[in-house]
C-alpha cells in the first residue's frame, strides 16, 4: 500500500480582517472575561498589525513569518523586523553575540 505525500503548509486565514468586527469582538469579550485579549488571525502585513494592535493586548505573528522562510528564507529576518519595529517602534534590532 502506497502512502499518499501531502505538501505541509502553514495554516492562516486568507481572507480580508475585519478590524471594526474585531473590535466589536474585542469589547464584548473583555467584558465576559479579565483575561488578555491576543488576536493573530488574519494579521499578514506590519500595517495590517498596527491596525490591529490598539484593540487587543498582544498581536501574535505566526504565518506570513513562516511562509517567508518557505519561500523567500533570506526576507524572513527583515519581515520579523518589521513587524517587530511596528508593533514597538522602539524595539532594539541589535543581535546578540
């Protein structure tokens, strides 16, 4: 019996963030809950997270990151950077040695 090879991709949303229904969202559910607030759904630009990062307490960056390593591995540091520096304009870029 022959095993069928499946082609791994990451996971991510593909459609358009709506960020006036997540901060409909956002609101109802700080109101149930105290617990942070974290969005990464939909979140594939820098601009994209700026948008979304007043509304909720963290921003999690997952899938554009990995797909820059899968496609383009030599974009990936300077994509991280960007989100990095959006998400806090003060963040250090210096690497440790």
């Amino acid at each position: 019996m022959a095993l069928r090879t499946r082609q791994h991709r990451p996971t991510g949303y593909r459609g358009p963030l709506d960020v006036p229904a997540l901060a409909d969202f956002t609101t109802r559910l700080r109101a149930a809950s105290p617990l942070p607030v974290v969005s990464g759904v939909g979140i594939s630009t820098p601009a994209l997270a700026e948008r979304v990062a007043p509304l909720v307490d963290a921003v999690v960056i997952g899938t554009p990151v990995v797909r820059a390593l899968m496609t383009a591995p030599e974009q990936a540091p300077a994509l991280t950077t960007a989100f990095a520096q959006t998400l806090n304009p003060h963040a250090t870029t210096e690497t440790r040695a």
